[in-house]
C-alpha cells in the first residue's frame, strides 16, 4: 500500500463516507492478490461504494485527478483483470456494496441485478421468481455479476443458453469522467444504431464501471437427465455431441469433457469425489439434457442413445444418474477439477477453443508436444467441449521442481497458442484478457482489430483511467 495524498483520500472520503475507503493494509490485502496468487499489485486505496451516485462521483474524481481505476468484483479471475499494478496509484473500486436485486419481471422474463450481486444470488432470485437464470460456473458462489459481465463469462450451460454476452438486455454503467449511460431497458428488439452496452461486455472495465444489468430470465428447468460417460477418445464426443442433439431434440444444456487425469486428481485431492466406474477410461463426458418439461423422459432418451452409441463402441461405458445426490457427486466431481490441480502443484492454464470439428486432432497434436517437451508435467485437461472450449492445462508431477516447471510457462504458452492458432482457434474463450494475455491480444488480434480496440478505448477513456494496462497496453 502506498499512503494517498492527504487532499485525494479526503476527497474519496466525502464521496463514499470513512468507512468506504480502505487504506490499512491488512484490510486491503485481499484485493490486492489474485485467487491463484499469481498477480499481486499495489493500490492508492480501495473505495467500497454504496450506490449509483458514489461510483459516478469516484469516476468524475479519479478522471479529473488522473487516477486509475481497477473495478474488483469476486476476484476469481484467471488473468489478473482485478489486481491494479504495482505503481501504488491506482484505486481498486470494490462493487460488492452495490448487491441489490432491483427487480424481477416475470412476465418479460428478466432480472435487473446490480453489479456486486453475486451469481449465486441471481440464481436463486430468478428461482424464487418460478424462473431460470442459466449462467452457472464452479465459483458461482463468490463470483460477481459485474464480473461476469466485464469478463463475458461462460461455463457450464453456454451450449444451450450462450454465453453472458447473450445473456444480457441492458446495462447501467458510469463513464470515466462521471456520466452515467442509462441503459437498463429490457427490450428484446431494440435496432437503434451502435450496439453500445456490447462494447462494455468482456471490456473487462477498460471502458467504464458496470454498475447493473437487466439480464434473460428462462422457465425453470424441470426434468433433467444426467450420465458420466466413459470415452475411448476426444473424437468420440465430438460424434456423441452430434448423435446426442439430434436423439434428444437439443436438449443438451451441459457436455463436459475430463481427462483421466483430471478425474484422478478430482478423486486424490477432494474429499467425497470417487470414479463411478471400476475400470480406468482415457477420457470421460458428464452431459446433461434439461427441459422445462416435466414430463419430457429424457432419461429414456439420453439412456438410449448412449446405448447405441456403446453398441458402436464411441462409448465405452455409462453411469446413469439415477438420484439428485448422484448428480450433485457429478457435478462435484467435474467442478471441483480446478479446486484439485491446486493442491497437485503449479500449473499451467490455457483457456482455449477450437471449431470442435478439430478438438480431437488439435489434442493429439498438442498432447505429443507436451510429451516430448514438458517433462516434469502431465496434460490434464477438461472443459466445455459442446462449446470447443477446452481447459488445456498442465499440473506439475509429483515430485517435480515448482520453480523450473514454472519457469517453462511462455515457451509452453506460446507454443499452445501457436497450435491453436494453427487450427484456427482462440487462446482465450471464456476468462479473458486481464493482464496476463495483453501480450497474446497484440499478437493474434489483426491490426486492424487492434486500432479499432484502440480507438474505442480513447473515445470512452480520453485519459486512460480505466483498468489501466489490461485487455491493451498502456499507451
Ligand atoms: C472451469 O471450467 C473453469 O472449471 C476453470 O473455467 C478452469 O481452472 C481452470 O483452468
Ligand atoms: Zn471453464
């Protein structure tokens, strides 16, 4: 922590009140560091506003003053997008006072949420209301709307219901400089010129502060039918995604792939996940249909597609939820993955996607090179394979140097990147930029995609306040 200017912190105080501003540095330690441990930062104060007009006033301040601004939300990001740097001059803006549900409407089917709600909370305002809000990641109970927003999260149901991006009918957002853009309409049609509020979602609060959000409302699921599928190869999901939304009327909603060794670390390191199976599978699926339909037998259909798909052998084997605890352990089993590769070691994340035409020839391909060139690692990767995107990511081997596997991440990086680009995929699908890829953005975006970044950024953020450094380079 770097003491603020006397004048500066007074000024902070008279907008949010004494006890809105942090400046002990235990108090702002948290802020200060990402969940992984992987970014750190310093931070002139961390301000905790209480309401739309705060956050507008923060923002006229730190723009006149020329402060930075680094929205924080849950802090659950993967690439640092909510740590400031280590300047000490920057202010960390936590939302998490702004934590109202503003309303439901469940005749238009939709929720306006302000920004420090967390995702859980969302949920089950949407489920109180008899209605389904389908955005649903592992950190759903600590991660922010307004983060989720900034970031376009994705998750677990982006098959069905996309991603956060098409999740959303209106935003409220205060602009650098303090002028609030008033958008919280819950219109379904509405073709009047640039689509503004666009710009704001996966900005990763490089544009402006989210503050609320009128978000889709959905029925509420009623039926549901759910497998852990064992798999000879990455190719044979792609074949049972494809057999599986035709039998089942795309009733799809979840169609995620684990590695064994994600699995095994899933089974070592979390307490109550155990393998369904009694032989060891190379790949496995936990898919899931839903429908709004009560009475829809989508256990019937999902038991006997994955029946053909065994009598072809593209399925090894299949277990059946059969009890709302037995899908509970599924889901535990998949979204505690992450939980587990950090109490294997260090590891090396990459959040891709690829056309799923290609998942199983990217995989070999890049499996082999981390084989001959990643000795001290071991491949585990899983992720959201009905969208393309894979957690393609490597954890340490037991008994391995921390430092020296480390000390392996660009060139690893770079080299999975250069291969997804070759198979004309993306090195980041669903965690974003945040500063830890700023470098990957400026070589694989086009220049002509970078100028208009860059461009949009100086018409919203003359002075560069905004999340300085993140998704673009400071210029
Ligand atoms: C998931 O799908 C998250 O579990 C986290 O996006 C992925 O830790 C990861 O690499
Ligand atoms: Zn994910």
């Amino acid at each position: 922590m770097t003491a603020p200017a006397p004048a500066l912190a007074g000024r902070l105080r008279e907008i949010v009140g004494v006890d809105g501003v942090l400046t002990d540095p235990a108090d702002c330690a948290p802020f200060l560091v990402d969940h992984l441990g992987r970014c750190r930062g310093r931070a002139v104060a961390v301000v905790q506003p209480r309401s739309l007009a705060h956050v507008s006033q923060l923002l006229g301040l730190c723009d006149s003053e020329r402060v930075g601004v680094v929205p924080h939300g849950g802090n659950t990001s993967y690439c640092g997008g909510a740590i400031p740097d280590d300047s000490g001059r920057q202010l960390v803006l936590s939302l998490k006072h702004l934590n109202r549900i503003r309303s439901v409407d469940v005749t238009n089917y939709s929720l306006t949420a302000e920004a420090g709600c967390i995702l859980s909370q969302v949920q089950q305002a949407a489920d109180a209301a008899g209605c389904f809000f389908p955005l649903s990641l592992g950190s759903q109970g600590s991660c922010q709307i307004g983060g989720n927003l900034s970031t376009n999260a994705g998750g677990v149901n982006v098959l069905r219901y996309g991603m956060m991006r098409d999740l959303v009918l209106g935003l409220e957002v205060v602009l650098p400089g303090g002028r609030v853009l008033e958008g919280l309409s819950s219109l379904r049609k509405d073709n009047t010129g640039y689509d503004i509020k666009s710009l704001f979602l996966g900005a990763e609060g490089t544009l402006g502060v989210i503050t609320a959000a009128t978000v889709k409302l959905f029925p509420q699921i009623r039926a549901r039918a759910t497998a852990l599928v064992a798999l000879p190869e990455v190719r044979a999901a792609v074949t049972l995604l494809g057999q599986l939304r035709a039998a089942s009327g795309d009733r799809i909603s979840s169609f995620e792939l684990i590695s064994r060794p994600a699995l095994e670390l899933a089974t070592r390191h979390i307490p109550g996940v155990s393998d369904p199976f009694t032989a060891a599978h190379p790949w496995y699926l936990l898919c899931e249909l839903s429908s709004a339909r009560a009475a829809e037998p989508l256990d019937e259909v999902l038991e006997e597609a994955l029946g053909a798909a065994l009598t072809r052998a593209t399925v090894l084997d299949a277990a059946l939820v059969r009890s709302e605890r037995e899908r509970a352990a599924l889901w535990k089993l998949r979204e505690s993955i992450p939980e587990a590769q950090r109490h294997e070691g260090a590891s090396l994340k990459h959040d891709i996607s690829l056309p799923v035409a290609v998942l199983a020839d990217f995989v070999t391909r890049a499996a082999s090179w981390i084989g001959a060139n990643v000795p001290d690692g071991r491949l585990v990767a899983y992720g959201h394979v009905g969208d393309g995107n894979l957690h393609f990511n490597i954890s340490q081997s037991a008994g391995s140097d921390r430092e020296r596997f480390l000390g392996r991440a660009d060139s690893v990086r770079c080299a999975v990147h250069e291969l997804v680009h070759e198979f004309g995929g993306s090195f980041s699908a669903e965690h974003g930029i945040g500063r830890l890829k700023v470098g990957e953005l400026e070589r694989y975006a086009s220049p002509v995609e970078l100028a208009l970044m860059r461009a949009v950024k100086r018409a919203f953020d003359p002075h560069g306040i905004m999340n300085p450094g993140k998704v673009l380079r400071e210029q």
